[in-house]
C-alpha cells in the first residue's frame, strides 16, 4: 500500500486492456501509473494450468458471478455472466482461445463511426502484441501474425487426437474452405485453433505484460481495491467543462482518494466500467435518478448497446475409447496435473480446443456468423460428462447478434451489482443463425471423416427437427460464450460513449479503454481484439498517434451474395 495521493495516470481494472495499459504507460519513466484491482494474485494453479479453465470461472475469489436479469426471449433464464476479478481480469478465467475476429468487424467499426479504427489500421495492433509460436515456420504469414510481442500464442498440442483433424475434414468434405491460420489472410474455413499459452501456461495478460513491468519504480500496483466513483471537477474557466480529477477506492474498510495529473482511464470490463461511469454520475439521466444518483453528465449510451454470443453444445456419442471422457477420473486428472506440474507439458498444458471453423449461416451474408470449437469430449456445463461413455463436441454459436441489451446501475452504494440484460434472441436474425446452427452442423458431423467415430446424437437429439423443436431447444439450452461487450461504443451517433481516441465524450481526462468500447461485437473470442484495442489505445494516449497502416490483403469469398458455400 502506498501513500503517494496523486500519478500522472490512474488505470481502473488489472484485465485484459488494464493490464497492457500498465505496462506501455510506465514505459515512460518520468509518468507515473497506479493500477486498481479489485482482486488479488492470479498465482494459484488452477488459473495457470490451462486444462483447469472452467475452475477459475465459477470460483468467486476470482471472477465477480454476475446473473443477468430474467432473459424473456431464454424461458426468463437468468444467465451466468462471470467477469475476471483478479490480476489478468477475464484473461485469467477464460479459455483462453485467441480470435482476432474477421478483417470486416474492424472495417464495421470504422463504418459505425469509430473512424480510423477499420482493419487496416487495427492489424499493427495485433501483431505488436502477438509472439505466434509457429512464426518461423509460417514467414508466408509475417504481414499478419506477430512474432516479437509480449502475448505467447501457440496451437496446444497440434492436434494429436484423430478426433480434430476429423472435424476439419469434415468441413471440407460439406463444402467448405480450409484455412491454414484464420488469424492470417483467411477466416473463412476449417483449421488448428490458436490459444495464449507459453510453454505450457496460461499467458493472461498479467503474464504477458504486468509481471514484466512490476520491476518499474514509476509504476504501482494496488490488489483489494473496489473503486467507488470517479471524482469530477467542473472547469474554473467559465466554461463548464467537467474534468476527471481522480479516483475514490475502499481497501480494507478505508476509503482513499488519489488524484491523476493526466488522465484516468477505465478498464474494469464491458458490465463494470461503465457501471463505474453510472456511479460517477455519469450516463442516462433517468437511470442515475431511479438510482439516487445525481447526473452530473448526461451521457445516454452508458450502458446500452450491450452485445454478447451464445452458444450450445451439439454432442455425439463416439465409437472409439479415445476421447476425453476416459481421463475425468480422479487419478487420470491426478497423473494430466503431475505431469504438468513438473514438465508443463500434456493434456494439462491446453483448453483442448484445438480446432474450429467460422462458417456464413446463408447465402447473403458476407463474411463468417457462425464458430465452432471443437471438443474430443461430451462434456456439460460444469465439466461433468454428458454421458456415461464417449463421445466429442462441437461449441456452436451465432456471432452476428442484433439484440441489443443493457447494464444498469440500481443503487449509489457500490458493492450493489448493476442490473445486466442481454435482451438474449429478442430478434428474428438471431434465431434464425441458431436453427442454421443445428442444420448446417449435423451435415458437417454426418461427413464419411466421423463415420469411423460416430454414434449417435446426444444433443439436441434426433427429434429435435422442425423450427418450433429447434427454438424451443435453444431457448433452453443455450448458454453465454462469456464475450460481453459494446456497452461504451465507440463513435459519434447519440449512443456513443467515448470518441476515436477512446476519450469519454464531454469529460476531459477521462477514457474508457476495455471490450465495452467496440461498436459493434467480432466474429470469435474477445481477448485478442481487447489486447488490440488497449495496444493502439496505449499509443493514442501517449502521443495521439498510431502505427502506420497495412495493406494487408484479405481473402473473401467471391460469390457470397449467392453462395453459403463457396471457394475462394
């Protein structure tokens, strides 16, 4: 615990983007930086053994378990909605599955007003912060994959079961492209699934880039801090301008508040930034008021434009022993954990998502909707088998969504966790993309490349056939991908947030920097664009300017308007 009482930057969240703006901030020595966590150490073993995902996920030591109001359009489900409270935030507690998402998300973003933030211009980003495992052998992918970046990445452990190669054949043999690298020129198609993993450990972004700057004298990290509020001042100068001038935490029963010379940037998370804005005063004026909060600026998009995926498990029961369901016994789980822990190596050493696919549901649609991972094992929720038996799994999810939802703040105190709804499946497109999910995903799993491990459909099953058993299905049954976002946007219209530089609108000194700023969601996993977002962030804040543009091609399909399937 320090006493110094003011930094040139204050940064709200030790995450994904908190994480790498603590590390390129203090770069500069004579700028000082503090960190806020509301969290503590990411040591434990369950965090950095990467088989042992979903433990950090539903442990309340280190992710916030949010719930989501009833979701009206899911059978009034109210849907776990965990957020990373620890060092490394959600890329402590996720799967750790790498996804930059598709080249014309990012140019959707440009076009939905965050200018300058298109594909061309994000791409730098991503190879700044990338060291790709597979670089040397792959030079044909240098203008798009890095190799000198803080972020290991690498391919788990190259697919040695039979099962997903089998996956990628079968989306072949259905019609589709085969992709080498869908982070490189080429989303489109089946392939080996990336994850950030470095020599067999989880690399969070406290790994990556906090770890490394910790040393740094002009850098201080605070762990066990809940931030109440950002402090607002109003411009002497007659003109009424608010300015941010800091920051209120509690740490262990006592309330302290530091100042920040430059800016305060928020990196608590697409539900808890901008929750900290609405406890600020910052956001709808109606939805300030309901809480007994005073709007000291009424900035309507604070909380709206909520996004996230959904996605079910189809699951198949499988002829052959070799799965993973032959290793969830105790001592199995035992023998993957020792050996781990001694050698960082085996079935410990991955997520197990070690191929996928990014499909368009229907003709018309230009570019992917829809993403598997593939699972050599039929597994639920809370890791449990399926079944008693074999079998394998395809995570399947629309990733286009238009339903729009909200976060909400319900109450000035703030240890009272806002009120989050997704408005899940409200429209029509959406629950379209999920009855593509269960066709267009039994004829991939019905090609001759499974036939020899085939046997049968457990989920949904094979009487869920027409529209009406297919969505009553999905309503049941589907869960979050855990990919919250877009409640800050980025842009100009009336809902947005934050600016291009990612600079609160009519707040000076004051910035938002996280998943909650992007526009509209990507097509995949969302810590590798958060990572993007918080590189090119880093720089807009240090000098306003960014890494020259790229030129990098991106292959398209040619006849998307008529074709669901198509070569390039």
């Amino acid at each position: 615990m320090t006493s110094q009482t003011n930094y040139d930057y204050i940064i709200v969240g030790a995450g994904s983007a908190g994480c790498v703006l603590a590390n390129r901030l203090s770069e500069d020595a004579n700028a000082s930086v503090l960190l806020l966590e509301t969290g503590g150490s990411d040591r434990s073993i369950f965090i950095q053994m990467p088989t042992a995902l979903s433990i950090p996920m539903n442990t309340k030591k280190y992710a916030w378990q949010f719930e989501t109001e009833a979701e009206p359009h899911l059978n009034n489900r109210k849907m776990h909605c965990p957020r990373g409270k620890v060092l490394g935030g959600s890329s402590s507690i996720n799967g750790m599955v790498y996804v930059r998402g598709h080249a014309k998300d990012f140019d959707e973003w440009a076009e939905k007003g965050a200018t300058d933030w298109d594909y061309s211009h994000c791409l730098p980003y991503f190879k700044k912060s990338e060291e790709w495992a597979l670089a040397s052998q792959n030079p044909e992918t240098a203008d798009y994959r890095g190799s000198e970046g803080p972020l290991g990445v690498n391919n788990g452990n190259q697919m040695q079961n039979p099962l997903y190669q089998a996956f990628i054949d079968a989306g072949v043999q259905a019609g589709y492209m085969e992709t080498a690298d869908y982070n490189a020129k080429q989303q489109e198609g089946f392939g080996p699934m990336h994850m950030t993993v470095k020599n067999g450990v989880r690399w969070s972004t406290a790994n990556a880039y906090l770890k490394p700057a910790l040393s740094r004298p002009n850098l201080t990290v605070i762990t066990h801090a809940l931030v109440h509020k950002v402090l607002l001042a109003t411009d002497d100068g007659g003109a009424g301008k608010k300015i941010a001038t800091g920051i209120r935490y509690e740490r262990k029963g006592k309330i302290v508040e530091v100042s920040a010379n430059k800016e305060v940037i928020l990196s608590a998370g697409p539900i808890g930034s901008p929750h900290l804005l609405q406890l600020s005063g910052i956001g709808a004026k109606d939805t300030l008021e309901k809480a007994n909060i005073a709007c000291l600026h009424d900035l309507p998009g604070v909380g709206e434009n909520l996004q996230d995926h959904l996605e079910f498990y189809f699951q198949f029961k499988c002829k052959q022993p070799i799965t993973l369901n032959g290793k969830i016994d105790l001592w199995s789980k035992f023998l993957i954990g020792s050996r781990w822990f001694f050698t960082k190596k085996g079935l410990g050493a991955t997520n197990h998502f070690e191929s996928c696919g990014f499909i368009r549901s229907k003709p018309g649609v230009e570019w992917p909707d829809l993403q598997y991972h593939f699972l050599p094992a039929a597994m639920r929720y809370d890791g449990q088998a399926a079944f008693d038996g074999h079998g394998f799994q395809v995570h399947i999810g629309h990733n286009k969504p238009l339903s729009r939802g909200a976060v909400k703040v319900t109450s000035a105190d703030p240890k009272a966790h806002p009120s989050i709804r997704f408005n899940y499946m409200s429209e029509e497109v959406d629950r379209e993309g999920f009855r593509d999910c269960v066709k267009l995903t039994r004829d991939i799993i019905s090609q001759p490349a499974f036939d020899q491990y085939r046997d049968g459909e457990i989920q949904p099953g094979e009487s869920v056939q027409t529209d009406d058993e297919i969505d009553a299905f999905v309503r049941a049954n589907v869960e979050s991908a855990y990919h919250p976002s877009c409640s800050c946007k980025m842009g100009t219209d009336e809902l947005a947030v934050v600016d291009q530089q990612t600079r609160v609108h009519g707040i000076e000194n004051l910035r938002v920097v996280d998943s909650s700023i992007f526009p509209t969601i990507t097509n995949g996993n969302l810590n590798a664009p958060t990572i993007m977002v918080a590189e090119r962030a880093a720089d807009l804040i240090k000098s306003g300017t960014s890494l020259p543009a790229s030129n990098a091609e991106v292959a398209m399909a040619a006849d998307w308007k008529t074709e669901q399937r198509s070569k390039f």
